[in-house]
C-alpha cells in the first residue's frame, strides 16, 4: 500500500533520512522506532508532503506521491496524525472533527462518520462543543486521532501518540489504534513506547541516524538484543 | 460568605479582560456626550462611519489572519473601487438624465457598487496569483516583512498608475440617489449613507455567514488558525489565501464605491481609508475579524468625539493617541489576535 524508495531528505542543508526504503502492506499495523532525533518524525512529515524530496520516490497504492501537495496527499486517503496535533484551537471539538472531513462532500457520510467517532471516543461527545485549545492534553491526543480518522483514511501516520500522557490514557489511545487496524485501516505509528507498541504491531523497523538498521516482524524485532539493550533497558 | 464567593469571580474576570472593560466604559462614556452636545445626528453620523471603517478592518484582519500579510494597498482597492463605480455610474445616469425611468434610477448606483465589487474581486485574484502566490512558493522566510514590503509596492503602482492614466482629476458625484433626506428622530440622513451603511452592514453580515456557516469558510477560519492542520485535513492553501485576498479587496472596493458621494475618485483616495483601517485592527488585535467589527465603532466615536469636543483638524490625532495608549497595556490588542501563525513563521 505504501512504499519508501531510497529516500533522502532533511531540512535546508540539514539532511535527516539517509537512503530510507521500507514499506507497509494492507491491513498491517507497523511500528516505525527509533531514538530521539533519528528522523521519524521527518520520515511521516516527508510522506505527506510537508517536506520535499532529494531523491527517492514514495509510492501509495502504486501511485507516486512524493511530487503531490500535503492537501492532495491528505484527499487520496492518507490521514497524518503530527506530534505537534496542529489543531484548530479557536474552534470547537465539533468544529475540528467536521473540518477532518474536509474532503468528502457528503453531509450524510460526514455526519455518520462523526457519530461513529463519537461512539468510539464518549468524550469527545461529551465536550463536542468545548474549544479545541481548552482541552487537556489527553483529550487533545484523542481529537487529532479522531479528526484524522474523519476523512476515512486507507492510511494513518500516527507520530507519538503516547507522548506526555498518563499511563491509563496511553492504554485508550493504543486501543484506539487497534480498533482502527481492525477496521481495516492500515497504520504506521512511531512510538517511544517500544516495548507496548511491539507488543501489538505486526512488523516493526528501527531507524537509527536517519537510517533503517534493522527490520521484522514485531516479535522478532522485541527480541533482538540490540533492541532489548538500546530500548528496552533489559 | 456567598456574598463574597459570587463577588470575586466578577472581579477576576474584569481584571481579565481589563482592556475591554476600560474601553466598553470608555465607549459608553464618550457615546453620551456625543448625544448629548450633538444630538440623533452626531450619533447617526457616528454609526453610519463606524460601519465603513469596520469593512474596510473586516478585510485587513482577514488578510492578515490567514495570509499573514500586513496590508497596505487595501486603499488602493477603495480607490480602484471608486473609479469603477464612477465610470459605471455616469453613463448610466447621462442615459437616465435623457431617458427617465424611476426604476432603472433606483437600481443603477446598486449596479455601479455591485460592478465596484466583483472588479474588486478580480484584482484581488490576478495580485494574489501573480505576486504573492509566487512568493509563497519561494520561501516563506522572512515572509511578513516581505509581503509588507510587497505591498507598499503595490500601492504605489496602483495609486501612480491611477494617476498616469486617469490624471490627477477628481471625478465625483454628489449623490447616487436623487431623492429627498430622510427624517430619522429628528435627524435628516441622506438616502445615500443610510444605504452605504446598509451595504456595509449587509456585506460584513454575509462575510460572517460565510465564515461561519459554510465549508469554505470554515477553512478560511482553518487556515488561520493552522496552515499546517489545515493542509492536513485536505484543505487546498492556495486557493484559500486566493479566496481570501480577492474577498477583502472586493470589500474595499464596495466600501470606495458606495462612498463615492463622500470621497471622490482620485489617484491617492485611498490614504485617509487605509490609515483609519489600520487604526482599527491595531486597536483591536491583529487578524482578528469581530474585533475588527467592533473596533470600526470605536474609532468613528473617537473621531466623532474629537471634532465635536476638540477641533476638526485633530481628528487623526486623538485617535493615535489612545490607539498608542490601548497597545501600551494590552500590546496585542483589545480583543486580542487569534493569529498563531505569525510567530511560528
Ligand atoms: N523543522 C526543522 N528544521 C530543521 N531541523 C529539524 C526540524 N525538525 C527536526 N529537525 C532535525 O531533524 C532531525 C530529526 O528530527 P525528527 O525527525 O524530529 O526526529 P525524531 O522524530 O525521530 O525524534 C533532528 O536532528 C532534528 O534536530
Ligand atoms: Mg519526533
């Protein structure tokens, strides 16, 4: 579904992604980890369109994107989650769900998808008409979650997720992302929660310094001892 | 006990929005002795200004909110505005003057105004693709300072295009709609601002149902808040900040054409408009569009205020004044900037 070629990228005369290649098939839930700085976060804002190529190519359902604005990129169903949230903080939590869903025209489906979230995240019903910016951090999390889930995306890019939240809200944000898996949708989340996030993704790739050292499925990576050394404190 | 409990959140939340509490009392203040030295005519007056200075701000926070581009050609569109509805509006009353029609005299300025607006309109699409589009796709380093320089730029060539190719004529009318004041308690008001404060009440009511109530709008309100989320959701920026510049000089150019009768059409019209909306945003906060709304009265009390109270030529002068005074205890503004944006850039 989503292919990585060779690619090089970074910011200015700063290069972050050296020759980064992998790929992530339908249906998969794959975990991208790495030490802090290693260009995760560049890798997810590369593939939707926030940053420009040197080389490589980004292929999504075969097609090539990495020529594509972010808004088209985001409209062929490629939904990205950024650490940053990028909220609308002057706007309600209806309001930010609503604009999730810029892209399809359908009052109706708009509306179902929303009571669909707001079956899945009681909360954010409960405060639907609080604004986004008065909301606590957890709740935040879960509105960029939601909000990106609103245009019914093939594909999630979800950037740290668990980042700065209490262990119970990490556990409902992590059953968040697995109930999207099953719904068919396809994510590839960077995590510093190694050890939970490889505990229920299918593969995983370590990036270190910009490059792909090491790739697998989820297990195995868990237990390689370089891992269990660098990020598992074992 | 609960006296005290209920007394305290009161006073906490005046000490919050201390700036608009001094300035609503303020406001009040100088809106009785408007009254009572001038009567329903000063304050009539007062509305009907207040109303242009407030379109006029309405598309300079707009720019500003979701293009961050401080504006200085906005004048310019109230020029261009004036001129198009000069050259529509007199062959129209030549013919009119020959061929009387009641109806057709009624409709005509309307058509002139409307025909101001959409040239408005394609100005603000042609500048914004062919000089900040580009600039965008540049580099947005630098980018305030450089759209401010971009549109000083702007200005000049309009304003000394005016001038090359109209001259510097004035080209006016005395009035739009020929037909009696209108006696409003005691007051008479020309058919023709009663009517140009309509159009800038009735323009500025549709811009906030745009922006509230429909798709686009609510990206317009997207994009200011968060170019980046809104780029994420799948919202287009370049048709947006488009959008956005056409609307605000299509504004200005109703604002120059409904008040032709007011300020003639000449090369440099839109100095005194633009320096007043300028006045207004900065008083209420930097892209803040309701801001801008409420701030547009303000100012028109203030200068009502000044020249009934002080003396005309110290008009502009007054108002500077508090302007600085209100930036000196609440530097963003009395309302406060929505913008995020700008710093991050
Ligand atoms: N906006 C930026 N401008 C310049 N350099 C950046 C920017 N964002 C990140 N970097 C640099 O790129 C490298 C990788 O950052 P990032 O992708 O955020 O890493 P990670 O998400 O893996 O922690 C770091 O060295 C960081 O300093
Ligand atoms: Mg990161």
């Amino acid at each position: 579904m989503l292919e990585l070629k060779n690619i090089n990228a970074g910011y200015d005369f700063l290069q972050v992604l050296w020759d980064v290649s992998f790929r992530v098939d339908e249906g998969e839930l794959v975990a991208l980890i790495g030490p802090n700085g290693a260009g995760k976060s560049t890798t997810l804002r590369t593939i939707a369109g926030l940053i420009k190529l040197k080389s490589g190519e980004i292929l999504f359902n075969e097609k090539v994107i990495n020529d594509k604005p972010t808004h088209l990129i985001s409209q062929m169903g490629i939904s990205y989650v950024s650490e940053k949230l990028n909220l609308f903080t002057g706007m309600s939590v209806r309001e930010n769900l609503i604009l999730g869903a810029y892209a399809i025209r359908d009052k109706e489906v708009q509306l179902e998808t929303l009571a669909y979230i707001f079956e899945l995240f009681p909360r954010l019903e409960e405060r639907k008409d609080q604004l986004a910016g008065t909301m606590s951090g957890g709740e935040r999390k879960m509105l960029a979650i939601a909000r990106g889930m609103m245009s019914k995306p093939q594909l999630m890019l979800v950037d740290e997720p668990s980042l700065g939240l209490q262990p119970n809200l990490t556990q409902d944000v992590f059953s968040a992302l697995i109930q999207l898996r099953e719904r068919g949708v396809t994510v590839l989340l960077v995590e510093q929660n190694v050890n939970a996030t490889l505990s229920f993704s299918d593969r995983a790739y370590v990036l270190e310094q910009g490059k792909i050292v090491m790739e697998g499925p989820s297990k195995e990576i868990k237990a390689n001892k370089h891992v269990r050394n660098a990020y598992l404190g074992i | 006990m609960a006296k005290n409990s209920s007394a305290r959140p009161l006073m906490s939340r005046i000490k919050d929005n201390l700036p608009i509490v001094v300035i609503s009392i303020f406001s009040l203040i100088l809106f009785v002795a408007i009254y009572i030295e001038g009567g329903n005519a000063q304050i009539f007056n007062t509305i009907i200004t207040g109303g242009m200075w407030a379109l006029l701000a309405v598309g300079l926070a707009l720019v500003f909110g979701v293009m961050n581009i401080p504006h200085f050609a906005h004048g310019e569109s109230f020029m261009i505005g004036a001129y198009v509805a000069y050259f529509t509006f007199t062959p129209m009353q030549e013919y009119l003057y020959t061929n009387p029609n009641k109806f057709l005299s009624a409709i005509a300025p309307l058509g002139a105004i409307l025909t101001a607006g959409v040239a408005g309109a394609i100005l603000g699409i042609i500048i914004e693709q062919l000089i900040f589009a580009p600039l965008r796709r540049r580099t947005k380093k630098d980018w305030i300072m450089n759209a401010f320089l971009l549109t000083v730029g702007i200005s000049f060539v309009l304003s000394n295009g005016a001038n090359l190719v109209l001259g510097p004529n004035f080209r006016g009318i005395s009035r739009y709609w020929d037909v009696k004041a209108v006696e409003i308690g005691g007051a008479y008001m020309s058919v023709d601002r009663l009517i140009a404060f309509a159009i800038s009440m009735v323009t500025i009511g549709a811009l906030w149902f745009f922006l509230r109530r429909t798709r686009v709008g609510r990206a317009i309100r997207a994009v200011s808040q968060d170019e980046t989320g809104a780029q994420l959701v799948g919202i287009n920026l370049n048709f947006i900040q488009t959008l956005t510049f056409s609307l605000a000089t299509a504004m200005a150019s109703i604002s120059g054409a409904s008040l032709l009768f007011l300020f003639q059409a000449y090369p440099t019209v839109g100095g005194t408009p633009l320096y007043y909306a300028w006045y207004v945003v900065m008083m209420a906060g930097l892209g803040n569009v309701v801001g801008a709304i409420i701030g547009g009265f303000i100012v028109a009390l203030l200068q009502t205020a000044t020249q009934l109270f002080v003396a005309v030529s110290w008009t502009t002068v007054l108002p500077t004044v508090v302007m600085i005074l209100v930036l000196l205890i609440a530097p963003s503004g009395i309302f406060g900037s929505e913008v995020k944006g700008v710093q991050e850039q």
